[in-house]
C-alpha cells in the first residue's frame, strides 16, 4: 500500500465523519484499526507499523488543529484498553499501566502512544464518535446512544471502514409511553 493514499484515505474519512458528527474542542474521538487488514491480512496476522503510522498522521492532521483529542484502541491481548492523551481526561479518571507494543497493543495505538505529548492508558473511554478500521470492534468506547454514519469512503487500504456519532439518549417527548404501575398511576399528560 502506498503510504500517502493511505494517509490521504484517512483525512478524507474523517473530516467526513467530522462534518457530520458535530464534534467541538476538547470532545473525544475513538479509532480501532488493524495495520493488518489495511495490508490485506487477517486481523493479527501481519502488523505494519507504516500502515498504523501513515493512518495515524491522516486522522491526527484532522484532529488535532480542531482541538479534539484522539483515543486509539488496542487489539485484543491489551483487553482492547484506549491509549490517549492525559489532557483528555476527567477529573477522577483511572488509568492503568501499560505500554502497547506492536504484537500487544497494536501498531496503531503503539505509534500514537510514541507520538503523544504525554500518553496514559485507560480500560474504557465514552467517547463522542469513531471510526472503526478493519472491524476491530470500537462499539464498546462510544457514549450511548451511537448512530451509525455512512460515508463515501469504505476502505483505507484493504479495511473495512465503519463510522459512528453519539448523541444523547432521547427520553420523554410526544411519542414516549409511560407505565401506570411504574409511576404510581400518577401521569400527566
């Protein structure tokens, strides 16, 4: 794969997510991604560090200028933990010990991990939308309620691209059925 084109794949995914996605300064976006379905391999089965590398530039140059903080997650043998940045974090947050490696971790977050101002691992994150790549399974480190996003770019190199914004949970409202038992048959309408 041409390091460039993948890099270009990135950008181009993202600012389309991000155009849909309404996402401001200090919000958190979350990538899974598999270096080695981008090579055309099996999910952990052929890594490439300038596959991650070239991805990671593309969506970091998006990113970044606009202040939202990116969340990388690791593959499997790391309990798919999220490695991001300490700023990013709320107050209370618990971050755990761990360094991601490319066989452990994965070579996406391993290279956000080195190139990070000053990186921590979490177990979980809730984050405001993401970008799954090569079906590494993000669902679990999104804010209920996601809403699937389709955009035009399906691939970056081989992978399978996958998108998602957060919104709020919808509750009351002119359609919302209430329970009698529940509320004591005290509703108001």
């Amino acid at each position: 794969m041409d390091y460039e084109t993948l890099k270009k794949q990135a950008q181009e995914a993202v600012t389309e997510l991000l155009d849909v996605a309404n996402l401001k300064k200090g919000d958190i976006f979350v990538v899974g991604c598999s270096s080695s379905e981008i090579m055309g391999a099996n999910i952990g089965k052929g890594s490439n560090v300038d596959a991650a590398k070239a991805v990671y530039e593309g969506i970091q140059s998006v990113l970044r200028p606009r202040g939202i903080f990116l969340a990388a997650q690791c593959c499997e043998h790391l309990n798919r933990a999220i490695i991001t940045e300490r700023a990013a974090l709320l107050p209370g947050t618990e971050i755990v010990n761990v360094v991601p490696q490319m066989h452990a971790g994965g070579s996406f977050a391993t290279t956000y991990y080195h190139d990070a101002e000053d990186p921590v691992a979490l177990e979980h994150i809730k984050a405001d939308a993401g970008m799954d790549i090569g079906d590494t399974l993000i669902g679990m480190q999104l804010k209920e309620v996601a809403v699937p996003v389709r955009i035009a770019v399906k691939k970056i190199g081989e992978a399978n691209v996958v998108c998602a914004r957060t919104r709020p949970k919808f509750i009351g409202g002119e359609r919302a059925v209430y329970d009698d038992v529940l509320s004591g048959g005290d509703i108001r309408r």
